[in-house]
C-alpha cells in the first residue's frame, strides 16, 4: 500500500469512529396507532416536532389530481374556530414555526418552538387543533384554489416544468407517480373533495410522529398521545401499487426558449433496497460528486456541451427514479445526448475505478456529520427513518455502509437498477 492509499484509508477509518455514534432514536406506539420516533437533544432550548402522513399524491384518487396539495395547503389556515390570521399571529407570538408540505409520498405538518412550558405547551396546542380540528372554511378553498390553478399555468410555459411532467410521465405511464395536477384538474376539485380525502388519509393508523429536541422522554410520551388523540383511527395503510418498468424511449418537445432541457432516467430505487449504499457512492462517481464526476469531466470540462450536469437517484415507498438532467444550447442537444448515454454505458460496463471509489467514500462519509449539525436536520432524516421504516441504527450505520462498498457491488447494483432498455428519454426546446 503506498502512502496515499494509506492516508485515505487511515482517513476513512477515522472519520467513521468519529461518525459512529448517531443519536439514539428511540420508537413506540401511541395509544392512537400512530408510530413515533424521539430522540432527546438537549444542546439548544428548541423543540422540533413533524407528523407525517401517508397522504401524498400518490394517494390521490384517478380524476383527482391536485386534491393532496389543495388538502394541505388548507390545513393551517383555519382549524378549532380560528381563522388563518388568528393562528399566525399566536404563532408569531410564541415565536414559533409551523411548516411542511406534500410530495409523491407523504404530506407533513412540522412545528418548531422553544422548549419552555409556557411557550411549547400552547405552540402544541395549537399544532393538535390543526391536526384534528381543520376547517377548510369556503372562501379560503375558493382562494387556495384559485391561486393553484393560476400557479400551475404559469409553471406549465416554461420548459423545465414541461420537461419535468414529461419525464415522469414517461417513467410512470401508468401509475401515481406519473400523474400530474393540471388546471383542469384542480378546478374540477369542489370542497368536498378535500375533506373526502382528509378524511381517508390523515389519520392515525398512517400517521408518524417525529419529536426530536430538548424534552424527556416522559414528556415526548405525553406530547404524542395528546397530539395524535384526537386523530380518526382510520385503516392500516397499504403500500403504493409496484411500477411497472417502462420500455426505453425518447421523446421530443418544441418549446422557444433559448436552452434544451434533457432528462433521462428511469423507476429504480425503493427505500430500504439493500442496494442503496452501492448506488449512492456509485452515482457520486458517475454524477453526483460535482465537479470530480464523470458526468461533468466528459460534457462540461471536455467538450462544453453544458454548464452543468448530474445524476442522482429518489428512493421512494415504491421505485424512484435514477435521473440524470443537464440544459445545454439547442444545437448542442444531440452531441449533449449522445456523450452522456456513452459515458452512463461505459460507467455501467466498467463501474468506478479504484481512484473514484475512494474518493466517493471519502467525500461522504467525511460530509456526513454535516447532515446531523442542527435539530432541523436531526428532524428531517428521523422522520424519514420512521416514514418509510428503515432500522433505527440506520444513522449509526452510515458510514460503515458507505466504507464496505466495492467496486464489484457497484458494479452488480446498477446492473440490476439502471436497465438501459428501460431508459426514457426527454428533451425539451431540442433542435
């Protein structure tokens, strides 16, 4: 072994001891069915507190598309007889946050407060009545849907947002994933709609509540019953229906603007595959790793097709998407094109080399103490942990996971995940 090699395994060893200890998660079950996760942090006076529920879009119905987004974003803007002012100024008062949103998966409300009993306890208080006692008041949902529909519009004339419905469309022709809100759709939406879908899927029996922050575990038990209580106890919820792999494909779409969008990609992850740790320090070899990839020395360093490009893959409760993406100028869309599928193939034929491989290992396990520096971000991957199920030592495993990987399991995982003759294809505002 020559000394480099002998820096950077010294180097990967030690930045996994020092990653090693995540912090301690602790998981129960509410009296109400919900699932909850804790983990106590006592470093800064702050309470984080997100409830998930399995009431994403793939959970809307055929012909509702737009009813997951509309449902939350009326959520807190009304709820236990107060209007949408009154709760932001006893937000503001308390100095507290509430936030959160809907994607493919899961819908969120999350509240951050001080810890301090006169201001947590009604911060949570008011969190609880958004949860079990919205409103959805008339005028409110005239206005909310009003503005998706004008929203929706505008993003529907410019041609990332038209290249990126393409895409999914194609990778999902005939599943959730694929389905978009458009404005008929949203405006086809009455009231009842929203409250039909509230009703089904903000529930207890699918909810998961993530509490991480300066309480005890005593009063994070308390917390959970009283804010998941009220909660309709609901069915158990059932896992999203399996993509379908779609054929490989590729499609074109005129558009005026001055740079071509390209998008290729395909379904290819789940949460909680065993192969997920090939593929990440794979993919920050192939795409992912910024200027060190293959991806940006071979189109953008070698030939300027494109200012940037980059792969990545979106594990989701069903396959998610393996995606790479770049703009370039028109003319340059094919040449752009073609050098990225020959380096994807040369990456699949060949795997990473030894060079890459450590440098991937290096970057993120030495990157990743940064994913856990704040209470926000401590929240954020808890609450994934606890959503799609994945083991509690999931943080404290991190690194080694990372550190094991070969080139050999690189190499088998995207065989099995990135299938060419799966691959589609879309190019926006292309010559």
């Amino acid at each position: 072994m020559n000394p480099c090699q002998l820096l950077v395994c010294t180097f990967l060893a030690l930045a996994a001891q020092l990653t090693q200890a995540g912090p301690k998660i602790e998981f129960w079950q509410a009296t109400s069915g919900a699932r909850v996760f804790f983990v106590e942090n006592h470093t800064l006076p702050i309470l984080d507190v997100q409830v998930d529920f399995a009431a994403g879009t793939a959970r809307e119905a055929q012909g509702k598309a737009g009813v997951a987004q509309l449902t939350r974003a009326l959520l807190d803007l009304g709820a236990a007889g107060m209007d949408e002012t009154q709760i932001a100024s006893q937000m503001a008062d308390l100095g507290a946050q509430l936030s959160g949103g809907v994607d493919l998966d899961r819908a969120s409300v999350s509240l951050r407060t001080l810890s301090m009993a006169d201001k947590r306890g009604p911060a949570l208080a008011m969190l609880r009545a958004i949860l079990t006692s919205p409103q959805f008041p008339t005028q409110v949902f005239d206005r909310e849907q009003a503005r998706s529909v004008a929203a929706l519009k505008e993003a529907l004339t410019r041609p990332d947002t038209i290249a990126s419905r393409a895409f999914w469309s194609a990778m999902y022709p005939a599943h959730a994933y694929g389905r978009h809100a458009t404005p008929e759709s949203v405006s086809a939406l009455g009231r009842a709609d929203v409250l039909a879908f509230h009703a089904a899927n903000y529930t207890a029996q699918g909810a998961t509540v993530t509490i991480v922050g300066d309480l005890s575990r005593s009063q994070a038990g308390l917390l959970a019953e009283e804010l998941t209580g009220g909660l309709v106890p609901g069915a158990v919820v059932g896992p999203v229906a399996v993509p379908e792999l779609p054929l490989a494909g590729e499609q074109r779409i005129a558009h005026p603007a001055a740079q071509a969008h390209l998008l290729l990609g395909l379904p290819a992850l789940k949460r909680g595959d065993p192969d997920f740790f090939p593929l990440v320090v794979g993919n920050y070899s192939l795409g992912g790793g910024g200027f060190v990839s293959r991806l940006m020395k071979e189109v953008r360093d070698k030939r300027g097709l494109a200012y940037s490009v980059s792969s990545f893959f979106q594990p989701l409760g069903q396959l998610g998407p393996f995606q790479i993406g770049m703009q370039t100028k028109k003319a340059q869309a094919n040449d752009a094109l073609k050098v990225t599928r020959e380096v994807l193939a040369a990456f699949l034929a060949q795997g990473p080399s030894e060079v890459e491989l450590q440098a991937a290992k290096q970057n993120l396990i030495g990157s990743f103490p940064l994913r856990l520096d704040s209470n926000r971000k401590l929240l954020d991957n808890v609450a994934m942990i606890g959503f799609y199920g994945l083991p509690l030592d999931y943080l404290d495993r991190y690194p080694e996971n990372i550190e094991k990987v070969t080139a050999a399991d690189i190499q088998a995982a995207f065989a099995r995940h990135v299938r060419p003759e799966h691959l589609v294809t879309v190019v926006v505002a292309g010559e």
